[in-house]
RNA sequence: GGGCGGUUAGCUCAAUUGGUAGAGCAUCGCAUUUACACUGCGAGGGUUAUAGGUUCGAGUCCUAUACCGCCCACCA
C-alpha cells in the first residue's frame, strides 16, 4: 500500500514542476481561492512537509477500504437513498457548512470575500412542502456554487416562531382532541403547549432540511423567538418608540372574530361572494335613499355622504337628521366627500365609521362621531331588545324584515360582494376601532448618524428605486413600488400569546408618590408608561398584554441572526459577524412574501443600521402539481419532499424543481420529471464506472491534475465543449439564471460525455498509441463534470468523487475549486 | 376598477444584448446485453395566440385585439 502511494508521488512531482497551474477559481470578482483540486493538494503536502502527506496515505488507505472501489466492487446502479444521509453527514462531520472552519482549515483565504444568504425561516407549523423543496434547492446552488469560487460563503438557517399561524395550530389540535379554549387552558399553559409543539415541529423541520442536501451553517441557527432574536424585538421596539414611530392608538382596524386578534392589511384574503344590495331609506321622511350589503351595520350610521357636485342631493348637505330605525336612534349628518361615486347605487353613502375603513377616514375628515354596533364576538352591542346580542348575519335578516315592515325598502339586488377574511383562520373581518399598536409609515424623523429627514415609506422605497437593491425578475419592482405608494400605518399589536411580547408597562399613577422608574409617557390622566428593553423595577406594573405580528420579527431576520444588537461591534480586534457578513448578498424566497417580508426587512434595515439588508432579492414562483393545481392538504395533490428523496433520491427532487424554471413563474413538478433526474444521477454513476473500468486506478489523480493533449477530433471536440460548458454555467449561475446553468451541466455531461465522448473513446481506448491519453481526457472531463453538476446534484456527485479520489474531509467536492 | 404576467412541438417549459426556434416527457421506428435498459441511434411534430408596425433580420422591440392566470382595491 505504502509502496503505491509513494509511486504515485512521483509521478506526480512530474506535474507539479510543470508550469504550475494553480487551479485557481477566482469568481468574476476577481477573488481567488485558496482550494486546490484534491490531487494537487495531495502532491503538494507531500513535498510541503506537513500532516498533508499522511493525510494522503490516509485517504487512500482508507478509500481502499471504504472509498476509492475498484469496478468489481462499484454496482451497476446508484442508490441515492442509501448514500445521501452518509454523505450529508461527511460533509457535517466535515466542519465546511462553517465559514470559519474553511478558513481554518486552508480550503477559504481568510481574506476572502463574503457571501451570505440568510434562510427564510419555515414556520414551525409542521412539515416541509415542495416550496420550501424549492427555496433550499435555490439557495444551495448559490450556496455551493459561491464557496467552490472560494467565497467566504454563510447560510444562515433558523425557523420562524409564526405567532399567529403556530397558535392556532396548536388551539384547533387542542380543541379537537380535549375540546378546550385556551381561555380554559390559561396564558402559561398554552404557551407550555406551544413550544412544545414548536420544538417537535423545529426537530422535523431540521432533519428535512438536511434531507435535502442543505450546505447551511448550522452552528449559526436562529429561531425567530429566541433570546438574541427577542432582544433584537425589544431593542428595535424601543428604538421606535423613542423615535414616535410606534405608536398606541384608537384607531380602526381588521379584527378577526375567529382568532380573536387584530391582523394587518396584508393577512387578509378576499372571497368573491354572493350578496344583496339593498336600497332602502332610514325613514319614510329621510330625503335620500342609500344602498348597501351589509343593513345591519346601518345602525351604527352617524352620516350620509354625496359627492359635492351631485346635484340631486346638493340642498341636502350640511343638514342632519334624528330617525329612528330598527328601534335605534340615529343622528345622521349629510356630508359631501369626492370619494362617493355619484354613479353608484343611489349616489348617497350611509357612513358608519366604526365598522368601515373608507367610512372611518370619511368620519375623520368632516368630524362624524364614531358609534360601534358589534362587538369582538361579530355580535351586536345596540341596546334594542330585537337586536341585542344578535350575530351580525341575524341581525341582518331582523334590519331587513323590519325595512320591509315599514315599507322603506326601495329595491333588493343580486351583486358580488368581496368579503374580508383572515387568511390564517377564515374568520370575516369586522372592522373596529380599537386600542392597538401602529408603525407610523409616514412620520418623518431623522435617521440615524445623520440629519437627513425620512419616513419609513421612503426607507422601503429608495434602494430599490435607485438600484442598490435589484428584484429577479425585475417586473416585480412594480409590483413593489404600487404596495409602498397604497400603504396604510402597519398594524402591529396582536391579541394572542404566543410571540415577542409588547415591551410597554403601564401602572396606576399614584400622585403623592415619587416614582422610581422615570416614565416615558402618559397614556392618560391615571396611568403611566413606560417602554424599554427590559421591564421596569416596582410591583405595581404591568405588562402590556399582547404579542407582536410576526413579521415584526422577521423583518430584522438579516441582522438580529447576524448578533445584532449585543455583538454588533468588533471585539478583540476581530470585526463582528455582522460587520463581516452583512448586508446579505441574496435574499431567495417566494413572490408571495414580497410585501410581508422583503419590505419589512429594507423597511427594519433601513431604520436600525442605515442600509440596506441584501443586494439581490430573487423571487420564486409557486410550485404546483402536473396539473398545475397548487398543492394543499384538501386536495391531497402534495407532492412530500421527503418521499421524493426516498424514492428518487434528493438529487433527482432538485434537478426537477430548478431545471425550465425561471424566477417569478410557477413551475409544475411531476413523478414523471423527476424520474428523469433520478436517471441523470444513474448516468453520472455509470459514467464514473466506465472511466474506472477504463483507466488504472493508479493513473486517475495523475489524469486529474494536469490538463490533457488533443490527440484525435473526438478529443479536441470534447475539450471544446467542456470549456464551452464551464463558461456558460458559469456566466448563468452568476447572473441567477439557475434553470439554464442546470440544463446546460445536464446536457453536457449526458449529451457530450456519456452519448458523444465516451462512445468514441471505445474505440481510442483499443488503440494502444491513444490509449493513455484517452483516458486521461475521460478523467479530466469527469472531474469537471461531477464540479459543474455538483450544486445542482451534491449527493451524487459526491459519492462519485469519493469513488474517484478517496474520502477524507479536505477532499470533499464540496470545497473544490470551481473550474474555469 | 387599477396593476402585473402569460399565450412557442401532443404535454410541461426554455431560448442570455434582435441573428439558423431547443430540451424533458410522450409517440413511432431501429439497435441488443452493452459503462448504464434507470441504454443507444434515428424519426415525426412549431406560419412562436391574432392583426398591424419598426428593422437587412422579430419568439424577442412598438401598437392594438382576444383568451388564461396572478396581485392590489371593502363602489357602499
């Protein structure tokens, strides 16, 4: 064996003191990697004099046993779902998912440049689907692809506490199976109950996550409700509120019956509905007749509006009105606003400003009292003994029946209505004022380290305005931008109890006493408050009790993972992480997210650190199932990721989800497309069994390392295209046209090598003049290949290069040189 | 109502700055025990939705139309 080794050595001393080809992968910026391709390094540290060479020896010692297989041992096909968890945990065991380990141990320059992708974190809620399937295969293909050019490359994994979503996961569960609230069940119980589940569903979350090949940095995990992550919430609450840009407020807002909690704007879903619209007056004597879907509100009417130039009504405005309706006394102005739509209904509004956003700001601009109807149960609160306590829907029917009583419906039509629901419970959205928490998108204030005035509108909008922050594909600018221009104040206070909670007390105000803890505000005349970080000193306050919308969390996700805000500095001479790895270069997730998330980081990233979170925000688009449905647990058309890895192999799942893919589009997956893959892994496997078949396995390291000659057509045509290859996925991959860099390494290494190459080195292989060199080509293309393939396929491609150049850590394909 | 995207082979989708329209799957024919049957070779199949325009040249740029899809917006 010994023998073998040094026999080897020499030879290669033969290529070394050729002129060195120092294999060098600097990505388009110019940088260079301080990785070697495996052989190199081997012959290198034989003569460099240090634990290189035994670790030579050792690789192929032991790859004799358990690596490096001779072709009798080497079976006819792959079996992906035997050979993908061992080599995810080489590559674990391996340290190199850690920028600072590759720096450590030589396969990074430490001067290298950075590249960090921060995950989106899945919410704990479950199970992995195919989106997220999608998100990690994207993400690991810039991931692998930046490290082997010798980036100091971070993926920054975790998982997203997602309040309201996890809550009420574990509420309905708990419902079902014991047929209790969590009112019954009390704050500290169910929130027992919660992270219980959170911590079950994070460990199934994990394992899915390396199933599929993740390359992440799981010494740097981060959870949304975590201890650093809740002292990025508070620090940033307290920042905001100091800077008046959070604020408690009466305001109108979208309550959800269902989930009892306020929600923003942006969790609410649509739904075309069935409606009528009736056209009615308040009184046989009220001279305008207004029209609306919803009559049982109509108690609640503090106003009629029309539009100022709507002649019919022209007399009227200014004038108010005392009817009774339905058994309830109304005072009702008339008020002209340009909003009314003359050419609608009856061209005259009834305003009911506690139950309607538009009547609430209409309210607002001509001083109309506000007069709540429902309550947070959807049930009236009028006092009227026919209406009392009655369900909104009741209600209505009682409002009609009796407009009809009296002979004051005017005309009943068929109409669609859009009805508000929550999109995480279903729940119809009653709009109501109510005390809550708001981010204030529009005051200004000054940011900070500088006296340039802003407002966080400004903050979301101008990076990506001026170009700092590219969208792929680009149309969703637009789409962005139209968001930013319609937003209203962001809701952020939730009536739920698991998440951040408010870091706001409140106590009685005691007048004769002197306090201790020096009060931030007043709320009103009794109680004081006080925000910060940490709680104040002194029994008598107490906690605000809601939690905050998740998002609020998520928004700080690139930099509070990063140490932010208690390790945000250099220390010891060493610069932070967050000095290092941010801003972020891409940030990988679905179009869906755009406005909850992508915003509210610029918006978060902006305010705290004066930048921007990421270069480069790459959209992907939904997947769905052959039939182009979207994938839900109704339809039981899922597609589970972690099947498709048993049955056809990690590898075979990524191909199929990148491959005629393009960003923004949704894609359609199949059993039948990912069969394909499964049998492209097949071919690499059965291309690396011939090379060994065809080459002494003594001369594979050799043929590895220095380029081969052009002997005959075939070879120079193979040589070309392999070039041609390299360049092209190349180009693609750093301008993020994924779905082409994949297609082009799968057709090159099928197409080209296996169809084109291999057949014509059949006949090379026999004559003795080429044999050599033939062999050495075929080496050469391989090695290349199982390169080029490598992010979009890690496991088996590999598995493959163990097969050809021994198992150790520091020869991991994943730490190779990409080629140039 | 406003905005955005799409329409390319039987199906699903590509086509980087305008330069011979490609791939996978499916279909048909041939090969036959081979590195791989999880195989190879070959074939058929497209007036790039429609109509105009710009250009030496258009799937690509411009205008209009039709259809499909998505997002936003509580015309009450």
């Amino acid at each position: 064996m010994a023998n073998v080794v040094r026999t080897k050595v020499i030879r290669m001393t033969g290529a070394r003191s050729e002129p060195q080809r120092r294999s060098d992968c600097g990505d388009s910026d110019g940088w260079q990697c301080g990785q070697r391709a495996v052989p190199m390094r081997a012959a290198e540290s034989e003569y460099g004099g240090e634990s290189g060479g035994k670790r030579l020896k050792k690789s192929r010692e032991s790859g004799k046993m358990n690596g490096i297989m001779s072709i009798t041992e080497l079976p006819k096909n792959y079996d992906a779902a035997s050979a993908e968890p061992r080599i995810y945990q080489r590559w674990l065991d391996s340290g190199f998912f850690n920028p600072d380990t590759c720096i450590e141990k030589g396969v990074t320059p430490a001067d290298a440049k950075p590249f960090t992708i921060m995950m989106p974190p899945p919410n704990v809620t479950g199970v992995l689907h195919m989106g997220h399937a999608m998100m990690l295969t994207l993400e690991d293909i810039m991931v692998r692809f930046a490290r082997m050019r010798g980036r100091r490359t971070l993926w920054l994994p975790g998982t997203d506490h997602a309040a309201i979503a996890t809550q009420s996961v574990v509420e309905k569960s708990i419902h079902k199976k014991e047929g209790v609230s969590r009112h019954d069940l009390g704050r500290e119980e169910l929130l027992r109950r919660v992270e219980a589940f959170a911590k079950e569903s994070h460990a199934t979350i994990t394992s899915q996550i390396k199933v599929m090949g993740a390359s992440c940095d799981w010494s740097r995990e981060a959870f949304t409700l975590d201890e650093q992550r809740s002292l990025a919430v508070r620090t940033m609450f307290k920042k905001m509120y100091d800077d008046g840009l959070i604020y408690r407020g009466n305001r109108i807002i979208n309550w959800d019956p269902k989930g009892q909690t306020t929600i923003s704007d942006d969790e609410i879903a649509y739904e075309e509905r069935a409606a009528t619209l009736y056209t009615f007056r308040y009184a046989k004597d009220f001279p305008i007749p207004i029209a609306t879907t919803r009559p049982e509100t109509k108690v609640g009417d503090t106003g009629v509006a029309v539009h100022p130039n709507d002649e019919r009504y022209a007399k009227y405005i200014g004038k108010e009105y005392d009817v009774n309706f339905c058994g309830v006394s109304l005072h009702i102005k008339i008020v002209a606003d340009k909003e009314v739509n003359p050419a609608f209904g009856t061209g005259a509004v009834g305003v009911t400003p506690a139950h309607s956003m538009i009547d609430w700001e209409m309210a607002q601009r001509h001083d109309l009292p506000v007069k709540q109807v429902i309550n947070e149960y959807a049930r009236m609160t009028v006092e009227t003994e026919q209406l009392k306590d009655k369900k909104v829907l009741e209600a209505r029917d009682t409002v009609v029946a009796w407009l009809k009583e009296e002979n004051l419906l005017e005309k009943e039509e068929d109409t669609v209505q859009n009805v508000a629901t929550a999109d995480r419970t279903g729940g119809i959205i009653e709009p109501m004022p109510k005390l809550q928490w708001f981010i204030s998108v529009n005051a200004k204030f000054k940011i900070q380290n500088s006296n340039r005035e802003t407002t966080l509108k400004d903050i979301m909008r101008e990076p990506v305005a001026d170009g700092r922050i590219s969208i792929i594909p680009d149309y969703f600018g637009k789409t962005y931008f139209h968001w930013i221009d319609t937003l209203r104040d962001w809701c952020i206070s939730r009536q739920i109890w698991y998440g951040h909670r408010i870091p706001v007390w409140y106590r009685k105000k005691v007048k004769s006493q002197k306090s201790k803890v020096k009060s931030l505000g007043t709320e009103s005349d009794s109680t004081e408050v006080y925000c910060d970080v940490n709680p104040p000193e002194g029994d008598e306050w107490e906690q605000d009790s809601d939690t905050l919308d998740t998002w609020f969390s998520s928004g700080l996700w690139t930099f509070s993972t990063l140490g932010w805000p208690s390790s945000a500095k250099a220390s010891e001479g060493k610069p932070s992480d967050l000095e290092i790895y941010h801003p972020t270069d891409i940030l990988e997730t679905g179009y869906e997210i755009l406005f909850f998330w992508v915003a509210r980081m610029v918006l978060m990233t902006g305010y705290a650190l004066n930048d921007i979170p990421f270069r480069t925000v790459y959209l992907h688009g939904t997947v769905r199932d052959a039939q182009g449905r979207k994938m839900s647990k109704s339809l039981g058309n899922g597609i589970d990721p972690l099947d498709v890895a048993q049955k056809f192999g990690a590898d075979a799942g990524r191909m199929a989800l990148v491959v005629g893919n393009t960003p923004g589009t949704d894609s359609r997956i199949s059993e039948d497309k990912i069969r394909a893959y499964k049998y492209f892994a097949n071919k690499l496997w059965n291309i690396t069994r011939f090379v060994l078949m065809s080459v002494d396995s003594e001369d594979v390291v050799r043929f590895a390392t220095a380029k081969p000659e052009v002997r005959t057509d075939a070879d120079r045509d193979i040589l070309t295209k392999l070039d041609a290859a390299i360049a092209d996925i190349t180009g693609n991959l750093d301008r993020h046209i994924i779905h082409e860099a994949a297609n082009q390494a799968y057709q090159f290494a099928w197409r080209e090598l296996a169809d084109v190459y291999l057949e014509a080195s059949k006949g090379q292989l026999a004559d003795e003049s080429l044999k050599s060199n033939t062999g050495h080509i075929l080496v050469w293309c391989l090695m290349n290949t199982l390169k080029l393939v490598h992010p979009f396929a890690p496991f088996v491609t590999e598995e493959l290069w163990g097969k050809l150049f021994g198992e150790s850590d520091t020869s991991l394909l994943m730490v190779q040189c990409w080629p140039t």
